[in-house]
C-alpha cells in the first residue's frame, strides 16, 4: 500500500523521495501521520478521498484535491481512511528552489494550489500520475521527466542552496555573519535569500536543524537527559531546548523519548511520529 521511489540523480540534491499510497474501497487503508517541524515541503496529488490537515490550536482542514505544502514552520497532522490513493514527492530542504520562480516566504506554512506553485504544465503531469495509478515505477518515471524539465538553478539560488546545506552540516551552529563574510555577501542579501528562495530566515533554518538533531537523540537514546541534548546540540539550557522543542513538535521532549519503534518507518522519522497502517482501527 505504501511505497517508496528514489528521483533520478540530478534530482537527488533537492528531492528526497517519492512516495505512493495506494487502496482501493475493498481494501480500506487509514493514516495518521504527525509531521513535526523540519522546513521542507511535499508536493501531493490526490486521487482518492480527500485528507484532513490540522495545526495545533486549529480546527482541520479538508483537502481533496492535489497540491503544495510549503515548507512549514508549525506541526501538522494528516488523516485519511478509506479508499486513499496519492502520489507525493518529498523535497529536501531547500529542494524546492529549482522548479518554482515565486518568492517561497509568502507561501511558508501554507497550502498551495497545484496551478499557482507550478503553473499549467502541473495539469497534464496530474493526469500523466493518475493514469498510472498503482505502478510506482511508471509514476516517478513521469515525475522524473517534468522535474528534471524545469530543474533550474539561478546564482542566486545556488548561493542560497549551498547555504543551506552549510547550516545543516554545522548541526545548525553556522552564524549567519559567517555565511555573508564567506560568500562575499552582505547579513541582509543572505537574509533576503533565505526569505525568498527557501522561504524563511537562515536562523529559523538553524534552529531547526538543531531540534531535528534533538528529535534524532531521543529516537536513538531514549535514555539521555535532556540537559545532556542541549549541551550537544548548543541550546542554551534544558528549558530553551524545551521551549524549541514544544514550538517545533507540539509536545514536551519527555513525550518522544523512546517513542519510536525499532520497526518505524525510517523514511519519514525522524520528522513524522506516527504511520498507521491498519484498516481495523477506528
């Protein structure tokens, strides 16, 4: 029912995966999945019932039809049950950069229309995938080829990106200053890149980084402190680390530790907390 399909290469740096969930009415398959906070964004395209989004503090939200969502800066909850039958593909941080020319902050935590993000050339593509359906292999072929047609990158989105992946091998710990100095740039012009070709500022991407970092600590040792984590990872104390933490996930770090199980999907953790499978449950 769920698989997974990895982009051609020359994609790899800004799409992670594809992913292909598949039921039918006789076969009905319900999905929870808890998405915490980690920047980057999913193109989906729905060809079964619709699904429900919801943020923290937030009644749900029905969506029944394909489309973006942008990179986020909140938690968020997914539930589907019935005959679900999607196609998504997963982008890395930053990966979104390359296929779209609007400016990425005025869509950050928003879910956007397939034609808006992408223009009309999404439409037959929607078509190409639902004419598909149940072949995996055949869909990321498709996907693959209108990708790596609009694939573009820019010197300007080429900066961004490569700061990008700086701020995440440095563990979120790489200031800004030294970002601008070594690429020859001024604070704002990093600042002004980050806004529109990522979608928000490079220290909320630190930020995040860092609580990424913490969420993985706890999956692979449920049994460190939490003041252990933040002196690791450079919070400043247990309760900033805390405090990130609750922004970033919705919950007290205590409530993930040793949450996930040894057979959890290692594709989506450490970013998704639940993935149910399980056509009796209520």
């Amino acid at each position: 029912m769920y698989r997974l399909s990895q982009p051609a290469p020359d994609l790899a740096p800004f799409i992670e995966s594809y992913w292909h969930v598949d039921a039918t009415p006789d076969a009905p398959f319900a999905l929870t999945v808890d998405v915490f906070v980690d920047g980057r964004a999913d193109l989906v395209f729905n060809f079964g019932v619709g699904y429900q989004r919801s943020v923290p503090g937030c009644p749900p939200r029905l969506l029944r039809h394909g489309n973006l969502d942008a990179q986020r800066l909140t938690p968020i909850r997914i539930e589907q049950r019935g005959a679900v039958q999607i196609v998504g593909a997963r982008f890395r941080a930053g990966g979104l950069m390359p296929f779209v020319e609007h400016s990425l902050h005025r869509w950050t935590g928003a879910v956007v229309g397939l034609v808006e993000a992408f223009g009309p050339t999404v439409g037959p593509l929607e078509v190409a995938l639902r004419d598909r359906a149940g072949h995996a292999a055949a869909q990321a072929a498709v996907l693959d080829a209108w990708f790596i047609e609009r694939l573009s990158m820019s010197p300007a989105k080429r900066a961004a990106f490569d700061m990008v992946q700086r701020v995440t091998a440095s563990r979120g710990s790489a200031r800004v200053e030294d970002l601008a100095r070594d690429a020859g740039l001024s604070f704002r012009t990093v600042d002004r890149l980050f806004r529109r070709h990522v979608g928000f500022a490079p220290k909320t991407w630190a930020r995040i980084v860092r609580f990424q970092r913490a969420l993985e600590r706890l999956k692979v040792d449920p049994g460190c402190t939490l003041s252990q984590v933040a002196a690791e990872l450079g919070y400043y104390d247990q309760s900033h680390l805390a405090r990130e933490y609750r922004r970033f996930s919705g919950n007290a770090p205590g409530r993930h530790a040793g949450f996930f199980p040894e057979d959890a999907p290692t594709d989506f953790a450490p970013n998704v907390v639940r993935f149910v499978q399980d056509a009796d449950r209520g």
